[in-house]
C-alpha cells in the first residue's frame, strides 16, 4: 500500500477492542470516503523495527497498557521468597506457642493464689482490684504475653531486610558480574528474594539475545574440498582462535566490510591467486540471495538482509572481493576483485520450508547461463551430478566437523545450463507462475526439474555466536541439579540447532522428542508416547488405562525420576504447546517434561512462556527463575519466581520488570551458585540462630516463674531486656548474616553440588526450626537452673548474701551473653575483622553498660530507674559468680560441640569436605583449575539455516520495490521505549519487511 | 579449640590486561576493588575437626574435675550451723510462740533453743536467719517500694510512690519506709548463749554492721536531711509501717545504723531470688588467735518471736556459718563442676573412639564435583 507523501489526511479506524492474540487483527481503515481492510500484515506490535524502508506513515491504534505485548504481559504479583512464607508460618507458630506459655502460667498462678498466695497475704495483700485467683490468672496471662513477647522476633523482620539489603549490594559490587564492553555491572533490583537465588531448580531461559548475541559470523568454510577457517601454527597445530588472534588484511579491498574478521590468511590468498572454484563459491555467497544492498555514499555499503545469516554469508563474499552493489529486479551488479560485472538474473527460486534450498538462475557477463544454489546439504547431496560424489564426501566430512562444532552449515552448489533448456522451462515456469490451479505445486515440480546433476562448491558456516560462557554456564548449572527450559520464539531447527551449539541436546541423548501435534489429540498421543518411551526402560508397559493410573502414581516420586539414567530431551512447537496447556493436559506436559534432563518450547508467544513458568510452579514445589532480555520475556520473569534480566540491545523492558539484571547470561553461574547460594546459607544461619536466640533468652522467664509464684516478675533488669536484642546481640549476628562463607566463591563455582543444600531447603525447614528452638529452650533451661542451684544457699566470700534477685539477674544475663556469643562463634564460618569487632565489641559493650547503669553517677541521678546499683560491682567481683557462668556457659554449648562434631566427622556433608580441602589446600597454594571447557562433540548438522519462512525473491523480481529511487530504510520508532510503547499500523514505502521480533523471538 | 589458618583470599584472577575503554573514566560503573565489596575479606575460617574439639574436651575435663574437686573440699570445710526454730511441733520451744500471734501484741514472746557445737567454730562467723516458702521475689512485693524514698528524698518521703500501694500511706500520713518489702521487715530479735560448762550463761557478741553491701549502706540508702540532726524530726509527718511496733527512726541507737540506713532493713530490702533464702543477721568476730570463735559446747538461742510465718507454712531457721574464698557452704557448685568435668573427659574418650573406628579420614579424597 503506497500513499503519497503528504501530511495524513483524517480518516477513521474500526478496530476490534485490545487484547492479546499477537497472530491476529480485525480492523478497517475509512479514508477519503474508501474502506481499506487492516490485518495482521499491517500492524507492527510494540517494539518492532521497521527496516529497509525510508518513511512510512504510522496510526497507532493502542497505547502503553492497551498494546497487545503490554496484554501478554500479565500480572505483576508481589514476590515473597519460601523461607519468608515459612518464616510468616513459624512467627505464627511461635505466637501460638507463647499463648501456650501464657495459659500454662496463667493456670499456674491461679494455683499459687489459691493454695500458696492466699496464705502469704500477711505480707502481701491483694491490690484491690484483684480478689479472686481466677482473675489473677487472667491477668497474669497478659503480663506474662508482654514479658514474653521476646520469643516472638519482632526484630527480624528488620534484621532480615537489612541482610538481604547487604546482599543485594554485593551483588551490585561484584566486580566479576561486570560487562566492560557496555559498562554494565549487576543489579539486584529488588532486595526482598537473595536467598532464593540458591535455591533455584528450574530456570527459563529466552534464546535470542539471552543464549546468542543474534550475531551470525562467518566462520569456517570447504572449498572443493579443502577447509577454510582454522589457524594452525608453525608446527601443524591448531590455534584456539580468540579475540587477540591476528585477523586477515583485508585492505585490497576498498569496499570491505571493516568489522568482519577471518583468521585464516590461505583463503585470501587462494582467492588472490584466481582459484575457479574458490571464485565460483563466493560467487553463489554474492548471488543466490535476497539481501538488499544500500550504498548512501560512495563504498559505504550497507545492507540490510531479512536474516542474519544471509546477511552474513554477503558479507563474507564481499570482503573476499567479491561485492553486491546493487540490484535492480533485472540484474544483480557485482563488483568482482575491482571489476565490476552485472549479473542478468533471470529466476530466483526462492526458499521454502519444504525445499529447504534457494536458487537463483543468472546469465553471466560472459553470456552463459548458470544456475547458482544453496541449501541444505541433505537436500542439496541428493542433487548433486554423480561425478561429484568424492567431492561430496570429502565436503562431507568437513560438514560434520562444522556441525560438531555447533556451526549452522549450508552446501552450496552450481549448475550450467544450455540455452535452449533453459528457455523451454523458462517458458515452463512462466506458464505456471499464471497458472491458476495448483500453481505452487507445479512451480514446486518445475524447480525440482532444474534443480539437478548440480555441481558441489562446497559448504560454508556460520556460527550464530552464543554469549560468552553459555555452554560452560548450562554446564555448570546442570551439574547443580538445576534443570534448564529454553522458551523462545523462534522456529524449530533454529532452537535445535541452539540446544546442540549450547551443550543442551547432546548425542549420547537417547531420544529427543518433538512434539508437533496440531490438535490436542494428537499432542497428548505424542507426548504419551514420549512418555511411555522414557518410562518403558526401568519399568514394564502395563498397557491401557490402569497403566497410565499407575503412572500417575510415580509421577510425584523424585527418586523414581532419578532411576531413569538415560538423557532425553523434549521439544515442543508453540501450537502444540497451546494445546498441551490446556488443563487436562498440563499433568502430561508436565511429567514428560520433568523426565527429560532438557526441554525447548520454540514459536511460543510471550503469554505461553509466562503459562509454562507458571505450569512448573503450580505443580513442583520447586523455586523458578526466568531470564530474558526482550519484552517477549517480561510476562515469564515476572511470573517466575526470580525475574533475571539481561541488559543487551533489546531495551529495557525485560530488565524494568525484572529482579536482577545484569548484561551476560553467563554471570547467571555466579549469581546463582555464589551469590544465590551464600544468601541462602547466610539467611538460613541467621535465622536459625535468631530463633535460638530469643528462646534462650525469654525463656528463662518461664522457668522462674514456677518459682516466684507465677507472679510474672522478671529475671532481668528491664534495661537489659531493652538493649538485650538490640545492643547487645543483633551485631554479631548481622554481621554472620552478612558476610558467612561456608566455602569460597572458587569453591562453590568448582562444586556446583553444593548446590543442591538450597533445592532441598536443608539449612531452614521446619525441622530445623524445632532443633533451633529446641536449643533455645535448653539453653534457657540451663541458663536458670545452674544459678538455681548454685545460689539457693550461696553467700558472698564477705559473708553479705548474694542470692538477692538483682544478682541472680546480672549472673544469668552475664551467662546468657556470653553463651550467645559463644555460639554466634560456633555458628560463624568465616570470621572477618567485622565479625571480630561486633563479636568482642558487643561483650565489650555489654559490660560497659552493664556496669555504667549499676554505677553510684546514674542511680543518684535517675534513682527510680536504676534500682541495680552496685550489684554489677559486688557480683562480678565474686569467684563464685564467674565459676558459675563458666559452668553455664560450657554445658550450654558442650552438646552443640559434640553434635556438631559427630556429624562433620561420621557423616560429613559435600560443604565439610570441600571446607577441608580448601583448608588444605590454602596451605600449598594456587593451582587455579577453572571448569574445563565443554567441548561439543556433536555431528548433527543444522538444516537450512535460514531462520524464516518464505524469503522474498518473488518481490525482487516483481520489482515493486524498486520503483522508489534508492531502497532505503527506516526507522518506526525507537525500540522497546516502554514510555512511548505502541502497536502501529503502519504503510510502508519499501517491501515491508518486517520483523515481529517480539512475536518469534527475533 | 578450632583448626585455623589466615589468609586472604587469592587475587581476583580475572584482571584482563588492560582496562577497558570504561575504565580508566572515572564516571565507569565498575564496581570497585576492594576486598570489602568483591567479599574478599580476610578471614579466619575455623572447622571443627578432631584435633580441635577432642583435645578441648579433655582440657575441659582436666579442668574442670580438680576445679570442681578444690569447690567441693572448700565447701565441706564450711563449718555450718542450722535451725529450725518456726515451732511447728509440739515439742518445739517456740510452739507456743508461733501459735498466739498477733502483730500488735505488746508483750513479746521469747523462746529459747538450746543446741550444741561438735565442732569449735575457728574463722568468723555469720548468723543468717532463713525463711522458706517466702515468696520475697513476687512481682507486687518486689516493685512494692520506693528507692527515691530510700535514698533520702524529701518529696518522696512525703508523697511515696503510688508502687507502694496498698502500703503508701497510713491515717493519711505517708508511711516511711513505703511498701510491702519494708512492711514486713523481719523482726524476730535473736540472741546467742554460750552456755559455760559451770552454768553461767555468757551472751555472746553479735556485730550488726558491715552486714550489708557497701553501695547499699552508702549510696543506696540514705536519711533525708532535714533542718537538724534529729531523725525524728525529720521524719516528722510521716508514719510507721503498718506492721512495724518502731518509727523507722527508733530502728536503732546508732546513728549510722538508724533510719533508713539500718543495715537490718538494708538486708532485707535487697530481696531474695528464690523463694527459700537467707540474709545475713549478724556477724560474730572472732576476738584472738587463742579461742576459736565459737567453741566446742552448748549454746542457747534467745528469739524475740514477733515474725508470724505459719500462716503460709513458712519455716525460719537460724544458720550460723563459716566462709571461705569462694562464699558460704555450697556444694551444689562442687559437685556440678566435677559432674561437668567427668562428662566432657568420658566424651572425649567416646568421640575418640568413635572417629578413630568410624571416623571419615578420608574427607579430601571423594568430593564428586
């Protein structure tokens, strides 16, 4: 649709209302008194880039939350980690187990009065209010609740947010989660999930831009036989080409491309030197395609290729002299090593899915007539004349070792054609292309006719680079016990062809599953059989429906899954997808998925990512992260449970709706197995030793109680009681919760199976909580009873008494310090110079005060406030005292030691092993072994790499994109600027082409 | 007690030549290098393992057993003396006391109780008085007073604090000292005899100073100071506790040992932990190096009976008692440090038995990574 150009005249759009079906649109255009139908074709969603197009005119028909992106998004929902469920859960415990406390003191008191205080009232007359034992009781119930309401960590909650604000800022620090090309370091966006991050089993991950630059290199190529691409050195070696390796000059030729880089020099030479074959190969790499050419000023080539690959492989050709100016829909115009020659193109026969090859037909300068083609090798091979067949095995070869190098690979191949054959079919094909029956089929049949007795040139390859580190990374994640789903939007073979580059389809895989199905019956009949493949091994089939009720049976049983030893791998098309979500299918989905180690969801919209992310964490109680970069991604990671988003080209959608961000996937490695774990391992000891703490510290409440009538007094001095968890204690836990290391970060990289203790939520469960509790009280037990015994009849070395309360106090709160630290030793891993000045600096602290407020100055000045004073003098200077919270102190934490022991030394979890090692090892020092390099070995080789459907050769040769003077492009709309995000119309001066990035993952 | 070792942690190791175009402009994001945000502190990374714990536990054995051993020695040395002189029984000389009670009697009731010492008594010697079932660490006795009052505070002494209530006022007269813990001042008066083998008994000099803890005595407790030196005058317009038979200001002869600073009332302020206690009442010095402080023989104990227990099954006993370096008799300590002491050395021969039969020395060898 062309319109003048001119300011846009009024007009009306009746559009259907939004919503979030990104394959479809219903919409009619009234202009000028004419209708025009609004489809799909013609609507750009939110983030898309219009390219090879100079100006277009736009009318945007929804805005920011309107867009059908911003309708696939879904919900943002609050996230809370599972240990801040439990700890809500366990807060609640306790509370319920305070009220208990209270009703048994409470009962307790109404006893005392009754049989004891009712006696004792000589002494101690009832306030007028009180006069009757029940109602004691009942008031002694609140008094003990407010005396009591320690055991209840109101301070955690706070103690808790200023960790996990600790933890988020080493992760914003971390110097090794910082992408220097962009100056880009990490960000924890949010503070409320770090211990999460260690405990994570599934992650999601987006393909384009997550896994892969989207950068398509040209790497490697055969030539009539011999390999291109690899440098070897003096002595015959091959060199590991990185970014140092000196790349070829291409200087010769001044209309190279100056960022394509090659390594290996004999291929510039051979084509130098005018080898045939090696001229006709970058022939067919500057011909046969559909790429357009732009040249604004004189050299400056620019062109602009529906996918990166045949943008790539142009590219190629044109450094190696052999330059696509320009086209017209006649002729192509090369510049070949300096001289310029014009191609007539007579056919391009263009890609399809099922040819799987693209050709084009041309009469060259000399006048002949050549058919020049490139496709798949399977599909080309069986084309190929008989006399090329040791050509074919030698390129055979070659392609195997490309594919197992993940390389995307292609055959490419020539023909000659006469002249009079040639105009016969051309006839042929003309009578067809008007055909009016079967006009694909029988243009198909004519292609097939030419397309023969071809002659092979050999095979180029392209390497769709991965990120840094991804298959070291998956490697690595793997090895944790962490299973990883790719979603992406892209077709099958690319996914594929990804899943082997980056180490996630294997070989030595027993099967890989592709589900295909297009009705729901026929996904669930795959996705059974893929099933009953996997569980046919370790168990009998029993056959019909009881079998699928005993399955059903095993299907939650995690050990069951780990007896099946071999890999599988599930892949599953979007439209299947949509059907296996449907709720009686999910279960299946679901169960297969699990069995198989990799699972690939490709051509899924971003609201399918989102159903799949939540599918596992409806059904697992397993932690989930999703990591993206592109808008397409923004639904998935806010569902998951942790949002990763990768800060790249895409915008910043992904990364305003995430919870972490950072520019590399790799760097997830770190976050997760250093950052996630450390956080989890900090949190768990924290609050775990929180929890002890209160118990010991409130309960010595309870048990004096029973002897001072239930009467609700106080063991401690109020101010200690005030300052207890603030002062005196909250420091040195802090600084556990802050900077513990079980093991170092080289470690916990090294082991990825340490891994595992945050999966299984071994450090902080409910059990734990009871241990944890269970300590406190016997700490609290001993911390009242040893002074029990020790001061029922004692007196001081003066003979004055010393069994007075306020002794007794400043002995158990003494102890009770001491022991607290004592253990905040035990529990500390790692003691930095901070944990040294809290741990001392609080015992400091506390006998500073302590003897501060039982001094002669304060009580003269406030005497009604500081009853103590002296006692902390007249106490602390008696042996007997000190010989008391000695004994306390070591019967408190004996047990704790010799528990502690037995367990590292008869059962010795992996962190006791590898914190062994790594002591001794700190000793002979570094051999720094990194994780060895994965290397693939696959031979699978990619289809034809092309990653889109038809190409566009039909529109050249019509040439209506030629008739604006120079094919140009521009561009819509900045991407992904969530402010200003609209879905446009939009009519465009050139060809049209369109990427729906956000719809098919780029 | 812990194996360990310090050492900062290796280089960053991931240094890549140069620096990147960002980072030699100040305004780069790259977090910064110290040891501090990269977690690269040096630390000290104990690990319990057997050569730490098993020899502490034998330290704490071998420590704690001889320790335990000298408490146990010391406190059998204690010398102690004690009765029961509530008058449950029948027989006992103080039954008729403790049954015709009554706070305003004027007429007191005296008892004696004649007891023997095996054993002469060397050092000096404490008389404490004993209560049992006496609940002086209740929640309502033990806020039931007024330390600005105690300390001398004329507005106090003239408008107690309302936490002595019901005890704070009496006729409408402020009572001094307020509360319940002063209200019920022990007051049982108890004189010791020795009985001399020819018949004549010899009263044996009680010292009631220097019973009560120094910072009480002087900054504690302190008379308000009025316009003279009379107590009594400065006590003017307020009254007695309602139990007490003496205005605060008649507690004693002594000036220093008189109002709110007698050591009596001192003692009995600073309230008991435990629901059986003891305070001291006097203390016996001993006169030469020639005669034990108390020797061999018979003794008779004189009792004011005026302090009422029975109502509330209480008991009061009279201690006399030796000290030592670390205090009275006591050999809870004694006994709970030797029980430790064995405990931790028996755990040590178990744990050391147990990691040398099942122990895994072979820790570094199988970490499956």
């Amino acid at each position: 649709m062309l319109f003048p150009v001119s300011p846009p005249p009024p007009g009306e759009v009746v559009c259907e209302p939004p919503n979030n079906k990104l394959d479809r649109f219903v919409g009619t255009l009234t202009w000028k008194n004419n209708k025009y139908p609004l489809d799909n074709e013609k609507l750009l969603l939110r983030g898309c880039v219009m390219r090879n197009t100079e100006w277009c005119f736009g009318l945007v028909v929804f805005t920011g939350p309107q867009t059908k992106l911003m309708q696939n998004c879904g919900r943002t929902a609050f996230k809370r980690t599972s240990i801040e469920r439990l700890m809500n859960t366990l807060v609640l415990w306790i509370f319920g187990f305070l009220l208990c406390m209270g009703v048994i003191l409470a009962i307790g008191n109404s006893i005392w009065e009754e049989k004891v205080g009712g006696k004792f009232r000589v002494y101690l007359l009832w306030d007028e209010v009180l006069n009757d034992a029940i109602f004691s009781g009942f008031l002694t119930f609140w008094s003990y609740i407010i005396i009591l309401n320690t055991v209840v960590p109101i301070s955690l909650y706070v103690s808790v947010e200023v960790i996990r604000l600790g933890h988020s800022y080493f992760i914003n620090w971390d110097r090794r989660m910082y992408y220097r090309r962009r100056d880009m370091a990490a960000e924890a966006r949010t503070t409320t999930l770090n211990e999460e991050l260690g405990q994570v089993e599934y992650i999601f991950s987006d393909k384009t831009g997550t896994l892969t630059q989207n950068i398509m290199v040209f790497n490697k190529c055969s030539i009539n036989g011999r390999t291109y691409g690899d440098v070897y050195d003096e002595f015959g070696h091959k060199v590991e080409i990185t970014e140092k390796s000196p790349s070829v000059d291409f200087s010769f030729n001044p209309l190279r491309d100056k960022k394509f880089r090659f390594h290996d020099h004999s291929l510039v030479e051979a084509v130098k030197l005018g080898d045939p074959a090696v001229e006709e190969f970058f022939r067919v790499l500057a011909l046969c395609h559909t790429v357009m050419p732009e040249e604004k000023n004189e050299g400056e080539l620019v062109y602009q290729a529906q996918s990166p690959d045949e943008g790539a492989l142009v590219t190629a050709a044109r450094n190696f002299g052999f330059v696509f100016r320009a086209r017209t829909p006649e002729t192509i115009t090369l510049y070949e090593m300096g001289k310029h020659s014009t191609y007539q193109l007579l056919a391009i026969l263009d890609f399809n899915n099922i040819r799987k090859r693209m050709s084009v037909i041309v009469r060259n300068p000399k006048g002949q007539i050549k058919l020049y083609s490139k496709g798949a090798d399977t599909i080309l091979f069986d084309r190929l004349a008989p006399s090329t067949e040791d050509l074919m095995y030698t390129t055979s070869e070659h392609l195997n070792e490309f594919a197992g190098e993940g390389l995307r690979t292609l055959a490419l191949a020539y023909k000659d054609l006469e002249e009079d054959v040639f105009a016969e079919w051309m006839v042929r094909l003309h009578e067809a292309s008007t055909a009016l029956e079967n006009r694909e089929e029988r243009l198909a049949l004519l292609y097939e006719e030419i397309e023969q007795d071809m002659t092979l040139l050999g095979a180029t390859a392209i390497e769709d680079k991965l990120q840094e580190g991804v298959a070291e990374t998956i490697a690595c994640l793997t090895l944790a016990s962490i299973k990883i789903w790719v979603l992406t939007g892209d077709k099958l073979e690319t996914a594929m062809n990804i899943g082997y580059s980056c180490n996630m389809l294997r070989d030595e895989m027993s099967d890989v599953f592709v589900i295909t199905g297009h009705t729901a019956l026929e996904v669930q009949q795959q996705l059974r059989t893929a099933k009953e493949k996997i569980l046919g091994p370790t168990r009998e089939i029993v056959n019909g429906e009881k079998d699928a009720e005993k399955m059903d049976l095993y299907r939650n049983d995690s050990v069951f899954e780990e007896t099946i030893t071999s890999e599988y791998a599930l892949i599953i098309n979007g439209h299947s997808l949509a059907h296996a979500l449907e709720a009686d299918l999910e279960r299946l989905l679901l169960d297969t998925a699990c069995l198989c180690k990799t699972v690939i969801c490709c051509r899924v919209t971003p609201l399918q990512k989102a159903q799949v992310v939540d599918l596992v964490k409806r059904h697992k109680r397993a932690v989930t992260l999703a990591i993206g970069d592109g808008a397409n991604d923004v639904s998935m990671i806010k569902t998951a449970h942790i949002g990763v988003g990768i800060s790249g080209q895409e915008g910043m959608q992904a990364v305003l709706a995430s919870d972490y961000s950072f520019a590399q996937f790799r760097y997830l490695q770190r976050l997760l197995l250093v950052h996630g774990r450390w956080s989890y391992l900090r949190m768990c000891r924290f609050l775990c030793y929180f929890f002890y703490k209160n118990f010991a510290f409130t309960l010595v409440h309870f048990w004096f109680g029973f002897f001072c009538g239930f009467s609700a007094q106080t063991v401690y001095d109020q101010w200690f009681i005030t300052l207890f968890n603030i002062v005196y204690t909250s420091l040195p836990v802090l600084a556990m919760g802050l900077f513990d290391q079980d093991v170092n970060e080289q470690n916990s990289l090294r082991h990825p199976k340490l891994y595992e203790l945050g999966q299984l939520n071994v450090l902080f469960n409910k059990r734990q909580f009871f241990m944890c509790t269970l300590h406190g009280i016997y700490t609290s037990f001993v911390l009242f009873f040893i002074p029990y015994g020790a001061f029922s009849s004692n007196v001081r070395d003066d003979g004055s008494h010393i069994a007075d309360q306020q002794s007794f106090a400043v002995t158990i709160a003494t102890s009770l310090v001491i022991v607290v630290s004592v253990q905040i030793g035990l529990d500390t891993n790692y003691w930095t110079a901070v944990n040294h000045f809290y741990v001392w600096g609080s015992l400091t602290i506390y006998f500073c005060i302590l003897f501060a407020m039982h001094s002669n100055g304060i009580f003269t000045i406030f005497p009604s406030h500081f009853p103590f004073l002296g006692t902390a003098r007249n106490t602390l200077t008696q042996t007997g005292v000190w010989l008391v919270i000695l004994l306390t102190t070591t019967v408190c934490v004996m047990p704790v030691l010799v528990v502690r022991f037995l367990r590292t030394d008869l059962y010795p979890t992996m962190t006791d092993k590898v914190r062994h090692t790594q002591q001794a090892s700190r000793r002979q020092r570094p051999q720094e072994q990194n994780l060895k390099r994965v290397r693939r070995t696959s031979s699978r080789r990619s289809a034809y790499a092309f990653s889109h459907q038809e190409g566009y050769g039909e529109l050249i040769t019509s040439g209506r994109n030629m008739k604006v003077a120079v094919p140009v492009f521009s561009l819509l709309r900045k991407r992904g600027d969530p402010a200003t995000g609209t879905t446009v119309v939009a009519w465009s001066s050139g060809s049209g082409t369109r990427e729906s990035e956000n719809t098919q993952g780029q | 007690m812990m194996a360990s070792s310090y050492s900062a942690k290796e280089e960053d190791g991931h240094h890549s030549g140069a620096p990147g175009p960002g980072g030699v402009n100040a305004k780069s994001r790259k977090p910064d290098n110290t040891a501090f945000k990269q977690q690269r502190l040096p630390a000290w990374q104990p690990i319990l393992t057997a050569g730490t714990v098993l020899p502490a536990f034998f330290i704490i054995g071998l420590l704690f057993i001889p320790i335990g051993i000298g408490l146990y020695v010391t406190s059998n040395n204690i010398k102690e003396y004690e009765i029961d002189y509530t008058g449950v029984d029948m027989s006992s000389p103080c039954f008729n006391c403790s049954q015709n009670y009554s706070w305003n009697s004027t007429k007191p009731c005296t008892c004696s109780v004649a007891f023997s010492l095996d054993q002469p008594f060397e050092s000096n010697v404490f008389m404490y008085y004993g209560l049992s079932n006496y609940y002086q660490n209740h929640r309502r006795y033990v806020k039931s007073r007024d330390d600005s009052q105690l300390n001398g505070n004329l507005n106090s002494l003239k408008d107690p604090s309302k936490e002595c209530e019901p005890y704070r006022t009496n006729d409408g007269l402020p009572i001094a000292p307020c509360g319940a813990i002063a209200n019920s001042l022990f007051n049982d008066t108890l004189e010791l005899y020795y009985n001399d083998p020819n018949g004549t008994k010899i009263p044996i000099r009680l010292v009631k100073t220097g019973i009560a803890w120094w910072t009480d005595k002087h900054v504690k407790f302190r008379n308000p100071v009025g316009d003279g030196s009379n107590l009594s005058a400065v006590f003017q317009g307020t009254t007695k506790p309602v139990n007490w038979q003496k205005y605060v200001y008649q507690l004693d002869t002594d000036p220093d040992n008189n109002g709110f600073i007698n050591e009596d009332l001192i003692v009995w302020m600073r309230t008991a932990a435990l629901p059986t206690f003891r305070k001291l009442y006097r203390i016996i010095e001993k006169q030469g190096d020639a005669t034990p402080t108390l020797p061999r023989g018979n003794y008779t104990l004189l009792i004011t009976y005026n302090y009422p227990v029975r109502s509330f099954e209480g008991r009061k006993r009279m201690i006399l008692s030796t000290i030592s370096w670390m205090g009275g008799k006591n050999p809870f300590l004694g006994i709970a440090y030797i029980t430790v002491g064995s405990v931790c050395f028996f755990l040590g021969v178990v744990l050391l038995i147990i990691h040398h039969k099942y122990g895994s020395r072979s820790n570094n060898a199988d970490i499956a990574s």
